[in-house]
C-alpha cells in the first residue's frame, strides 16, 4: 500500500519513499538509461539500496520523493540541501525509461521546486547535468534554469571524460507553477 501523498500535481504525485518501493528504485538505478545519466556506473544490489534508503533517504540530509501516476511509481526527485549561509538545495531526478517523454520528470520537479522556494524558504536551487544528458538540460531550461558553467572532463562515462554542465535557478527567477 503506498504511502500518501504529499505534493499533488496534475498527473503525478510525489510521496515519501517507502521501503517497499526498494526494488522499483533497484531496477531503476541498475538500467543503463538511468545510471549514465546519473553518473552512478556501478550496479547495485539489493543490500546497497537498503543502505541507501536507511542513510539518505531515512535521514534528514536530504528530501526525496517517489514520483508516482495513478499510484505506479515512475521516477525519484530530491533536495539535497546546501549548508551555508545562502539557503540552497541541489536537485536531482531520474524517471524510468518506460515512462520517458510523458511529461512527469518536468511536472514533479516544478511541484518540487515550487515547494522549495515557498515552504522551505530556498533562495537558490542548482541542478548538473552531464553534457550528453540533452533531455535534462531541455527539463531545466524549460522551467527557467540558467546555464551557469561547466566543470570540464569531470566524470568518465561511456570509455571517455564528458563535462558536468552546472544550472541555477533563483527564487525571484521562478514565476511559480501556475504559469507552466
């Protein structure tokens, strides 16, 4: 039985991650769409997910969120707040290959960055992409992230170094969304 919602949009819904929802999100990170794009190369088992969910997902160093239509789970979204004194979080979101280019890693990450800059008082909210992660940089332009800068050659994927481009959105930048 899924848990209950927490942020409601038009067609998805995001609720906190249950551990019932470990192997949706094993098969997720384990698939060759989702790990490139995430830059996470390695497998992983069922005992690491458990972990995973037990030290993040548990613990409140991070908000993340089960992306779900008509109760099937699709993707994750999280906040992985900054500690300092701008109050910022960094984004991350992966959807599962099947449920691709439906709209839903658009719609939970403006539900989620709305939330951030109206409950969670958030002033700057970033996002990295890798640089042949077209999609997600499309998703992040679209909702009126900024391009900032790239960190060169920072990761190896696919036999060669690619470039972690850096995105940002301010508070005052975001007209909320209503206006999607």
């Amino acid at each position: 039985m899924p848990g209950p919602v927490f942020l409601e949009g038009e067609t998805v819904s995001l609720r906190a991650i249950e551990e019932e929802d470990l192997p949706f999100l094993q098969a997720g990170v384990n698939d060759p769409t989702i790990w490139r794009a995430i830059g996470a190369p390695e497998p992983v088992n069922s005992q690491q997910e458990q972990a995973f969910f037990d030290e993040i997902v548990s613990s409140d160093d991070s908000i993340d969120l089960l992306i779900t239509t008509d109760d099937e789970p699709v993707g994750i979204v999280s906040f992985w707040p900054g500690d300092g004194v701008v109050s910022k979080a960094e984004l991350g979101y992966w959807v599962a290959p099947d449920h691709h280019r439906q709209g839903y890693a658009s719609e939970a990450t403006a539900l989620m960055v709305d939330y951030g800059f109206r409950q969670l008082g958030y002033h700057r909210i970033e996002a990295r992409v890798f640089e042949y992660n077209d999609a997600s940089q499309n998703l992040l332009e679209g909702l009126g992230f900024v391009r900032e800068g790239a960190h060169r050659e920072a990761v190896f994927v696919d036999g060669e170094y690619q470039d972690t481009l850096w995105y940002s959105l301010l508070e005052n930048e975001w007209d909320g969304i209503d206006a999607e």
